[in-house]
C-alpha cells in the first residue's frame, strides 16, 4: 500500500447555524490547516497515488479566502468541510481539519 499526505493553510470566514447560542453565529475567520491523506494499492500512470497539485487545487482552489457559508451547500462546521474535502480528492482515506490550536475535526471512510 502506498501512502501520502498533504498539508494546506488556508484562510476562510464562516458563520454557524446553531441550535443553542454561540459566538460562532457571527461571521468570523481560521488559518485552518487542513491534511490530506491518500492511499492506493497501485499507483496511477504517472506513478503517484494523488497528484499533490490536485489536493492543492481542490482544498486551496476553492476555499482559500472564501466565506466558506458562500461556497459550500452546507453548515460549514470543521466536521462537515473535512466530509466534503475527503468526497474531493481522489484515493483519499482521510482528512483533518483544524480551525484553531485546540481544535481539529477529521472524517476517515470505514
């Protein structure tokens, strides 16, 4: 099997929609790093398991100095976005998404 991972700063505002109060319903922004993990049994034609450019483009391409509530067509929690960037990438097994120091959501397929 081989393995290989990405690691992505981006910068993005979102709000929550909330079913308790939160300061988290106002509008406000993440250096979120954002690891990318991919794995294969083969390697593609070019000899890689994911090309790095494409994690690149998908993650940074689209979200980088967003208002992820804009772009994406969900409640853009850390949980959701690492769900929605591993369904992105191809080969991907897993995705880690940390929004702040102390806090990292991840979404690995069973």
């Amino acid at each position: 099997m081989y393995y290989v991972s990405k690691r992505l700063e981006i910068s993005a505002s979102h709000r929550l929609e909330l079913s308790y109060p939160s300061k988290c319903t106002a509008m406000h922004g993440h250096n979120w790093i954002v690891t990318v993990y991919c794995r294969s049994e083969e390697l593609n034609k070019d000899g890689m398991v994911t090309d790095f450019t494409h994690i690149k483009e998908t993650v940074l391409g689209r979200l980088d100095h967003a208002c992820l509530n804009d772009i994406l067509p969900f409640n853009p929690t850390a949980e959701n976005i690492a769900r929605w960037i591993y369904g992105q990438v191809e080969n991907c097994y897993r995705v880690e998404v940390q929004e702040s120091e102390g806090n990292i959501a991840a979404y690995e397929a069973d």
